[in-house]
C-alpha cells in the first residue's frame, strides 16, 4: 500500500487527536487507501516517522507515500482547500 499514515493511539492532545481524525476522515471520503502506522507501539516508529519527515520534533499526523515524504496536518489541510490531495499524496492520476 502506498499512502502511510503515521498516528498515535496514546496522546492526550485533543489537537492530534483533531487532526488524525481530519486526516483519515478526508481520505475515507476520498476512497483513498492508507495505511495506518500507531508510533505509541514503540519508540522505533516514532524516531523512524520522525526520520524520514527529516524533523526530530515531528508529531502526528504525518502522511507519506511508501517511504517519500508527503507532509503534516497543516500541509494536508493546505492541499485539500486547493483540491490538490492526490498531488499532495504523489497519487498517479490517470
């Protein structure tokens, strides 16, 4: 699967939590398929989804596609106000 989704299922952020919500909610609209990746099942996930956003404060969401960085919940929310999801996903449009 393509589009990765980095969450926590442990955070007492009311804002996270917000914002994961958002974020899967939009996809499910969108009939995108996503993986979901809990980082509170260990500090491995949370320094690679950290990794790879190249940015060691980094909190979830934080979306990807396979390992290509894609961006955060500001990004995301950016992307869905222009009608630009897909692009922002690096989704191949036919």
């Amino acid at each position: 699967m393509g589009v990765k989704v980095y969450y926590t299922t442990v955070t007492a952020s009311r804002s996270v939590k917000s914002q994961q919500n958002d974020v899967t909610r939009i996809l499910d609209s969108k009939g995108i398929q996503y993986e979901l990746i809990d980082i509170s099942q260990g500090g491995d996930l949370r320094d690679e989804m950290r990794n790879k956003a190249g940015d060691p404060s980094a909190v979830p969401p934080q979306l990807f596609n396979e390992d290509q960085y894609c961006g955060n919940y500001e990004m995301f929310c950016e992307a869905v106000e222009a009608d630009a999801v897909e692009q922002f996903l690096k989704l191949k449009t036919i």
